[in-house]
C-alpha cells in the first residue's frame, strides 16, 4: 500500500485567517484565564453579522 504524503506536506498550512476576527483587536485579557475581551468596536461588528447571518 502507497503511504500518502499530502497530509505530511500540507500539514502546516493555517486553513482560517484570524486577522479579521473579533479577538483580533484585544482591548484586554482577564488575568487568571487570559481569555482575550475585543474591543468594543468587534464586538458590535460580530454582533452584526450575527443578526444578518440568521436564519
């Protein structure tokens, strides 16, 4: 049996882009957990594109 080598040489190439994502923009990070909090302006962009994303 042939060994396949795609997933070995393909393997680090990022599938998402995170640049436009809403943690993208952090305005700060809780201290214990260092979950980032975006900035108010992302946040008002995702909730928009949540509310035109509905089905």
């Amino acid at each position: 049996m042939a060994k396949n080598n795609f997933k070995e040489k393909f393997q680090g190439i990022p599938i998402e882009k995170h640049d436009t994502a809403a943690w993208a923009n952090i305005s700060k990070v809780k201290p214990v957990t260092n979950v980032s909090i975006p900035n108010e302006q992302e946040t008002r962009n995702a909730k928009d594109w949540v509310d035109a994303n509905q089905k």
